[in-house]
C-alpha cells in the first residue's frame, strides 16, 4: 500500500510557538504514564505478587492457573509474557483505526484511561488473589503498549527531522524525571508506614494504585494540546491485521526499516527483561529489602534523565546509530556483571543500577527517533505500530526465558545471565543496517548526524 514516491511529512502547525506548545504537551503522556512503568513494573508489582503467588501455592511451591503447573516464582514473568502476547494481537487494531480516521487522541484517551483503570485496581491484590494480579498486569500493559503506538506516531508530526533526536530524548528525560519524584514519595510511606498508620502491605497496594492515578491525572494534559491530522484517503480501506499485512508488505519495499525492526526487536526484548525482572532478581536471589530496591530504582530515574540528554547530545556529534550501538556495548558489560553481585551487598547493586541507568533512557529515546526517519510519510500511526510491536512483539520471550530458567535451575542468576545474548545479537544486527540509506529510501532528508 502507497505510492512509490513518498517524501517527508513536515509538521503541520504553521507557527514555530504552536509546535513547541504541542511538543511540550507530547512531553507529558511520558510525565504520566512512566510512573507505571516504574513504580508498578520495576519495583512493586514483581516481589509483591511473587509473595501472594507463594502464598497461593502448594506443597511443591506451584500454583495451578487454568489448571498449568507454574513456580510461584516465576508466575511474574509468565504474566509479563502474557501481557506481551495480548499487545501484540491489539496493536494493530489500534494502528489501523488510528490512520484509517486521523483521531487518535481518542484512541488514546481510551488505552490510557483503561490502563490506568487497571492500576488503580492492584489496590485490592491481597491474599492469595495472584490471577487478580495477573489479569491487571495484563490489561495495564496492554493498554500501555496501545496507548505508546499512537503516543510515539505523534512524533513524525510535531518535530522536524533535526529536532527529533532531542524532543525524544526529552519525552524520555520527562518520564525518568516523574518516576524519581513518585518513586520518592513511595520511599517516605514505605519507610514510615507505621508513621501513616498503615501496614507494609498495604503501603505496596497503595503505591501500586497511585500510579494509576497520576497516569490518569497528567494524560489530560496530552489530550489538551496534541492535535489530530487528517487521515490520508489512501489509508482508508485497511483494517487491523489486514493493514499490518499490508504494512508488512509495504515495508518490504524498504529491506533497511524491516532490519532496524528487526534488530530493535530483539536488543529491545533484553531491555524490556531487565526493566521488569530486576526487582525480582534483586529481592528474591540477592535477598535486598523493598526499601534498597526502591533507592536502586530512584538512581536509575535519576542517572537515566541525564542519560537521555547526554546521549541525545553524543548522538548529534556521533549519529543516533553509533551512539546506540555504544549503549548495547554498556548493557553486555553490565548484565553480564550482574552475574557476580554478592548476596546482601546493596552498594554493588547500586552500582549495577547506575550503570543501567546511564544507559536506559538513551538507547530507547535514539531507537525511536531514529525510526521517526525510516518511516514514510503519511504512514507513521500504521509503521509505529509495527515498532511497537517490535518494541514489544519479542518482549516475551525475555521474561520467559528468565521464568523457564529459573523454573529449571532454581537460580535468578542463570536467568539474568542469559539475557546477554539479546544485547550481543541485536548490536550484529543494528550494526549492518545501512541507515542512511533506509533514510533515503523512505523518501526522507537524511540529517547530516545519523
């Protein structure tokens, strides 16, 4: 599907101001939604509904959800596989519905609200509710991953070519920043929950519910100031899966986008891993309290805004490619340090948690900018689609290869050592893709650092 000759979509507010007002409103869904992402995903949730899925559990340490035989312990990572599997088959719906009628602020709205929905709802996880935990996890990711196909389509129309790099790394430097302030507040009631008349776990389950509140509250913000397009009459016979065909079929007239997908997908899926099992692995086989993996997490939030502006900055001076190709060197060597942390040893995990942090925010931000110029005009909500998909499409089989090896070693250890083979084959393959010319075969203006 589309025409042969494409060229680049500029942004279509007319004034200079309008498009900053719109950039700094596109800031804001990354303020509001990544506070799901760390406070939930990467601190709370994992040990949390760990603990209800071992206390769900039988004599052999094994729940039983629709009749499967799952270690309690590796029930987190399973429902992250799962959430993976159902963005996945809804994406495309959501891409298609987004080009095919030009709104997709009120698809938008829809996932948002719906994801904070069901954050809020991890208030009532207690007991032995793990499939309750299960089911919100699934539905809250899901909607995220929906909600971060239209977020990201926006970013070809409200930021030039040479703006991108830095306006998405400051969407980036924006959601850190948010998840530092709340996971701050989460340390002081944590900390002092007796002081608050509430027990531990109850101080969890309220820290679990308002991320789903701030994620509703800031999303109103986006919903303001971002402003929909007109969709183009091209796009308006495609439908769900049939227009991810149709993508897929299109893009294969551009080799170089589908091999950046590609490579993407799989040193993408090693992030994602990390992002949701570190917790686990620091609770569970370092023996590390919910407090220490709280100030862990902060450092990250903290080292990772600076890290997204930093490596936005190098990337002007050394091309979005080289820079990132250089974080997935940093990844192999930190993950693989991982291996050796001490048990007990909370500065060593500091450590591990400052070098993921310098690198976190960048090496996503740069990855979707630099897709921003391989994508065709009038195509962005259909192709950023396809990227979350790669963003997300390969994104369980990380967490399952974690839970299956620690279903057959018993060890956290073999588990976050094997997640170095995702970072190593994606770097080969990022680094055959010639970019500039996918830039020029999009029927875009290559910038003269890429």
């Amino acid at each position: 599907m589309g025409t042969d000759t494409v060229r680049a979509t500029p942004p279509t507010d007319e004034s200079a101001a309008g498009r900053r007002r719109e950039q700094r409103g596109w800031y804001f869904y990354d303020w509001a939604c990544s506070v799901y992402s760390t406070s939930v995903l990467t601190v709370f949730l994992g040990p949390y509904l760990t603990e209800i899925a071992k206390s769900a559990a039988d004599g052999d340490g094994y729940v039983h959800p629709l009749g499967i035989p799952v270690s309690a312990g590796s029930f987190f990572a399973y429902a992250v596989s799962a959430s993976v599997i159902v963005s996945v088959l809804v994406m495309p719906l959501a891409g298609a519905a987004a080009d095919r009628t030009g709104r997709k602020k009120p698809l938008l709205a829809v996932a948002a609200y719906l994801g904070a929905a069901a954050t809020a709802g991890m208030f009532f996880l207690e007991g032995d509710r793990y499939l309750l935990g299960g089911f919100l996890l699934i539905v809250a990711n899901a909607s995220l991953a929906v909600s971060m196909v239209l977020y990201n389509a926006y970013l070809p129309q409200i930021a030039p070519p040479e703006e991108r790099d830095a306006v998405s790394s400051r969407g980036w430097a924006f959601g850190y920043a948010a998840g530092a302030l709340v996971l701050v507040a989460n340390l002081v009631l944590f900390l002092a929950h007796d002081t608050f008349g509430v027990s531990e776990s109850t101080a969890v389950r309220i820290c679990l519910a308002s991320a789903g509140v701030w994620w509703g509250a800031f999303t109103l913000v986006p919903l303001r100031r971002l402003r929909d397009r007109k969709a183009p009459p091209s796009e308006a016979s495609a439908r769900g899966w049939r227009q991810l065909a149709s993508t897929v079929r299109d893009m294969r007239r551009h080799p170089h986008t589908l091999s950046f997908l590609l490579a993407y997908l799989v040193y993408n899926d090693g992030v994602q891993t990390v992002i949701s099992q570190a917790s686990v692995y620091g609770s569970e086989e370092l023996g590390l309290g919910q407090s220490t993996l709280i100030v862990a997490v902060l450092l990250v939030q903290l080292l990772a805004v600076a890290g997204a502006l930093a490596m936005g900055r190098l990337a002007r001076t050394y091309g979005a490619k080289r820079t990132i190709l250089g974080s997935l060197v940093a990844w192999t060597v930190t993950i693989g340090a991982g291996f050796f942390l001490p048990t007990g040893a909370p500065v060593w995990f500091f450590v591990l948690a400052a070098g993921i942090g310098l690198v976190l925010g960048g090496s996503q931000a740069l990855s979707r900018s630099l897709f921003s110029h391989l994508v065709p005009a009038g195509k962005e909500a259909e192709y950023f689609s396809a990227y979350e998909i790669s963003d997300r499409g390969m994104a369980w089989l990380g967490p399952l290869i974690f839970g299956l090896t620690y279903q057959l070693t018993g060890s956290y250890r073999d588990a976050i050592v094997s997640l170095v083979a995702f970072f190593v084959i994606g770097f080969v393959l990022l680094a055959r893709v010639p970019v500039r010319r996918a830039i020029r075969d999009a029927g875009n203006p290559v910038p003269d650092r890429i």
